[in-house]
C-alpha cells in the first residue's frame, strides 16, 4: 500500500475544507492563513527567547487581569494585532492583553466581516522556565453593519457563533490546532520550510481517560463537589482504571492538548478566592470548548451550563470551566450536582 508522502500544508488544507463552504468567499481561509503566519513569527520568538534575554522576564506592567505581563506576552499581542489588522478581514479583536476591544478603524478593515478574541501568549508566566505556552484565538461575525466601528457588543456573542477557532502550542514541537465547526485538525511546524504541515487530520479525543488536570495546590478553596470528584479519582477500581494519574502543567493549551490526545479532564472550578472562576470565557474557554466538542468532548461550567451556551456579559469575564473526555466531564458533574450546596 503505497503511503501518500505528500505533505499538506495548513493553507492548503483551509482551501481544501473551504470547499465544503459553497458561498465562501475564501475570507475566512485568508484569515486563518494570517493567523498561521503570526504564529510562525510567535514561534520564532519563544523558541529563542532563553537566549534573548531582553524578551524575557516581566514587562513591568499590571495587565487587566491584575497579572504581571512578560514581554513576550506584549510582543505576542502585538504581533497578533499587526497581523489581523494587515490582513484587512479584520475589524476589531478583544485580547487578553488590552483593557478594550482593540479597533481597525483603516477602510479595509472597517468594511471588514471578521472580529477575533485572542489570548495571545496563554501560560506565559512558564516561558522563563521553558514550560510550553500557547496562543488561543476565536473568530465571530461581526453583528454590527460593516463601515462602521466594531462595538463590544460584537464580543459578547455566545460560543456557539463562533465561525473558527483554534490554539498554537509552542512546545517541543510547534502545532496549530483549528476548527471551523468540521472536526478538529492539527498541524505540527516543520522549521525546515517554514509551514504548518498537516498531522492530525481528524482529531477526536477518547471518550474517558485516565488523567485529571487540576492545581490542587488550592484543594481546600474548591467546592465539596470537586473534593469528591477527585477523591474518585485517587480511589483504587481497577474496573474503572483508577486511580487515575494527575498531570497540571499550568498551561491550559499544554493541559488541553495532552488531554485531547491521551482522554483527561481539565478543571478550573470556582474557589473561594476565584469565585467567578479563573478563566476567561471569550478567549479561553470558548475556542478551548468548540475544539473539545468537534473532537467529541464536552465542555461545562460544572454545573450543567454548556460553555458555548453560556451569555457573555464582559471582555473579560471569567467561568469555571471543565472540559475533556466526555464520560469524565459528565461524572466530574455527577458530583458537583450531588453536593452542589456545599
Ligand atoms: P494557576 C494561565 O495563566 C492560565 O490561564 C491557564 O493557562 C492555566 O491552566 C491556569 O491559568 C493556571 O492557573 O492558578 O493554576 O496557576
């Protein structure tokens, strides 16, 4: 049997799915293609960034999030912008790293479709001990006319509008995960010729697993339901493969990834000095949720509320947040339903 060796490459890919798409402009092929292109120059930048001292360490700057920003977070940011401005398909992004919606307000991009919610440089407080990090992005449609400013109300979509959304892990290796709503599909950077060549053509993640993804270092702030769960977890069933093995790098994107390929759960509850949650909706969990599903997982608050469902009423809201393989999501909320009042 003869094995294809032909390499596909991300644009060629986007083009290719574009296809399913009748009425597509190629616009939204075009902006993917942009966001591989800052990723590549993002990548270029991480990967030397022990040896350019100058990027790394903190930019002395309190960010919206009253968390320091690292240089490399501004430059991340940065980059993204400049890219999603140039690409013309783009008429405002919020981003992690900005108070506001940033907005293009040159002719092209006023007249532009497209609005991104980016985190651009997503567990950045791990670069400076060589931890994997990752960009997170996700594009809505624009509900306010075109010609006219974006507003913020253009953000504050449910996740279920998301027309694209995806993540690059800067890690061992580098790889652009994306969904346009047909599957999840992944493509690892071969430096050599400078593309995003096609790996995981159709990723679905294992219905359970074996691993949880938690920082227990806040055990005793977690609600009784998530205590429970997870003495589940460490409980001895070998019917059930348990006890099951802890992994938390502190990096959602590296956390995520693992999971989506090994089955796990990742959860970032409420607690009592987080009692929103800690991570951002709009460019956190969202496009973490829509890869989750297309890949055949789920993604909750915990307590029922499907994250793409959920109403945003902020840039910068923030949700408790489980997602993974779909039987540990959903037994994770057996018990947070069973001991909801404590
Ligand atoms: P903690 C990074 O700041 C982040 O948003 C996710 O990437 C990561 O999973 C989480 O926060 C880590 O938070 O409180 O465990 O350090």
């Amino acid at each position: 049997m003869s094995v294809s060796s032909k390499i596909l490459t991300l644009n060629e890919v986007i083009i290719q799915k574009q296809s399913a798409f009748p009425y597509a402009k190629g616009d939204l092929s075009r902006l993917l293609s942009h966001i591989g292109l800052a990723a590549k120059i993002v990548n270029s930048k991480v990967n030397k960034a022990g040896l350019e001292i100058s990027i790394l360490g903190t930019a002395d700057n309190i960010n919206v999030q009253g968390e320091s920003q690292q240089k490399l977070d501004v430059y991340a940011d940065e980059t993204f912008i400049k890219a999603l401005q140039a690409s013309g398909l783009v008429c405002g992004i919020a981003s992690e790293e900005n108070d506001e919606i940033v907005i293009f307000d040159d002719d092209l991009s006023l007249d532009s479709d497209y609005i991104v919610c980016i985190d651009p440089l997503d567990g950045s407080s791990n670069i400076d001990v060589n931890v994997s990090v990752g960009t997170i992005f996700s594009i809505f449609r624009r509900i306010t006319p075109a010609g006219q400013k974006v507003s913020t109300e253009d953000f504050l979509q449910p996740g279920t509008k998301q027309i694209a959304a995806g993540y690059v892990i800067y890690g061992s290796s580098t790889m652009l995960v994306y969904t346009t709503g047909l599957g999840t599909t992944g493509f690892t950077y071969d430096p050599s010729i400078g593309e995003f060549c096609l790996s995981h053509y159709f990723m679905v993640t294992p219905k359970t697993g074996k691993i949880y993804s938690i920082n227990e270092g806040n055990y005793s702030k977690f609600p009784n339901g998530v205590k429970q769960y997870l003495k589940y977890c460490q409980e001895e069933d070998k019917g059930s493969d348990r006890p099951y093995t802890s992994r938390y790098i502190g990096s959602l994107v590296a956390d995520f990834h693992r999971n989506l390929l090994k089955g796990g759960i990742y959860i970032y509850p409420k607690t009592a000095s987080a009692p929103k949650g800690k991570l951002r909706l709009l460019y956190e969990c969202n496009p973490v949720a829509f890869l989750a599903e297309q890949a055949g997982g789920l993604a909750t608050d915990g307590y029922g509320n499907r994250v793409m469902e959920i109403q945003p009423t902020s840039l910068h809201q923030r949700i408790s947040f489980f997602t993974g393989s779909k039987n540990m999501v959903l037994k994770a909320e057996e018990f947070m339903e069973k001991y909801k009042d404590e």
